[in-house]
C-alpha cells in the first residue's frame, strides 16, 4: 500500500511542489496527505470513500490519472469487484470541503481590507481636495472678481464726474501737473487729464486682473502675466481702469507715473478736463 504514495510523493517532487503546495490545491490538510504518501490510509477519517477522493484529488494535482491510481490501490488493497463497483459511486460523490480558516488569516484578511480602503478614501479625498483649491493666482483673481461686483459698474463710472466746489476730499490741483487727482474714495479715485488726448500705459510686475474702457467702449478684460506684463490704450476723451492688485501696477499717463495706487481693486477714472 505503500507505493501508493511514494508514486503520488515521487511525482510531486518532481513538479517541484511542497505538501503545503498540495493542500493549498486541493484543500486537503497536509497531515493527511502526509498518511498518503506513507501509506497509512487507516488514519485518515471518513473510511475508503474519502481514502479514495483524496488519492484521487492528490493525483490530479501531479498530473497522475486519477482513475488509474484508484484502480492500483483497490487491487493492493484486494476488494471485491462488486464493492468496487458500488464504491466508485461513492468516490464521484465525495465533496472536498476547504479547512476553516484560522482566526489569524480572517484578521489579517479583514485587515488588509481595511487598509485598501482606507488608502483609496485618503486618495479619493486629495484628488477632491486638489481640484476644490484653486491655485494661488486664480483665487486671486476671484477674489478681486467679487470685488467688483460689490462696486459701482464701468457704465457708473463712465458717466462724467463733476467735482463739487464744497467737497471735503477735493483736491487742489496742481497747475504745473497734467495729471491731476480731482477725488478719492473706497472705490474710485479721479483724474482730470490736461491734454489733447489721454494715452496709458499699464505694467504689472506679477499676475493682475483687469479691466479697460476707453470712450465708453470696453477694449480689455483679462489677467496680465509677467510674461506680457505691459499694454498700452489711447483715448480721446475718457479711460476708466480696474485694477484688481494695484501693489503690482504701474499707470503711465502720458508719460506721467502715477504714485500710490492702493492696495485693494479699484476703479482708475482718468478723463479729458473741458
């Protein structure tokens, strides 16, 4: 009887495989296939019907015909034909349950879970997160935008502005100046322009959002970047500028600098003077 498993021990060797591989295939523990390969079938539970199926399984495994095999120990083992007949119906019927699983692989198996899931929920939250936060310049730019909308409109202010005689903020202006501060609010801050016609030049040493009409005519709105940080308009009569970050803008009024923007977006209102 013996032969048996050295033949099923000799194949497996020879495909390179552990007990372990083995039981893992078939789901029969290594102890009983360890009484296989050292003939002792008389320790194994269950009698001749699971004998069989584990001879059989154990064959498959090593590219040994099962049926073949079968036939080999019922004849080392001299059983009556008949039997033979009414025990092959036995071993066809005979289901390999897998061993239970022991209390530490279920752990480490609801563990790993947990892992993949928790990594999956951190990643899906930095990828929501990265694309919530806009980047530096463009929550600028937003910020600004609002800005606007809770000041007077470019329509507003193209509307000449007429100083008052009795103004407490008026400025007095500077007869030696072509470009003269007539008023300044929150909002807005005025020029009159002593000239023939009003020409800009805009430059900006970082990104800035702005805005331009000349002559009642919308001509530009956008974000300026370093890369093409200058722009030039001309107008006959009126140009009306927001800033969104004065601390990077420069203003040229034909060829005058402008000092002291501010700090918050403002609307820049330059016209002709009468």
């Amino acid at each position: 009887m013996k032969q048996i498993g050295e033949k099923l021990k000799s194949a497996r060797i020879k495909k390179e495989l552990t007990l372990d591989d083995i039981s893992q295939e078939t789901k029969i523990k290594v102890k009983y296939l360890k009484n296989i390969e050292e003939g002792e079938f008389d320790k194994i539970p269950g009698g001749e019907p699971y004998v069989k199926g584990f001879i059989k399984n154990y064959a498959s495994c090593v590219d040994i015909n099962g049926e073949e095999i079968i036939q080999e120990y019922k004849k080392l083992n001299k059983e009556d034909p008949d039997q033979l007949t009414d025990e092959k119906s036995d071993e066809q019927s005979i289901t390999i349950f897998p061993e239970k699983v022991s209390f530490k692989n279920t752990f480490l198996y609801k563990a790993a879970a947990l892992l993949i899931i928790v990594i999956v929920i951190i990643s899906i939250f930095f990828v929501f997160k990265k694309n919530d936060l806009p980047q530096n310049q463009e929550s600028l730019n937003i910020q600004q935008k609002a800005e606007i909308d809770n000041t007077p409109s470019n329509t507003e202010l193209n509307k000449s502005y007429v100083p008052k005689s009795n103004e407490s903020n008026q400025y007095v202006p500077d007869t030696q100046s072509k470009v003269i501060k007539i008023k300044e609010d929150e909002n807005n801050v005025y020029y009159l322009i002593d000239s023939d016609s009003i020409n800009m030049k805009f430059k900006t040493t970082d990104r800035c959002w702005i805005s331009v009409n000349v002559d009642g005519t919308p001509v530009f709105e956008g974000t300026i970047k370093e890369t093409d940080n200058e722009k030039e308009w001309a107008g006959k009569e009126k140009i009306v500028i927001r800033i969104g970050n004065p601390l990077s803008a420069n203003i040229y009024i034909n060829g005058f600098e402008l000092n002291g923007l501010g700090k918050t977006a403002r609307n820049f209102v330059f016209e002709k003077s009468k």
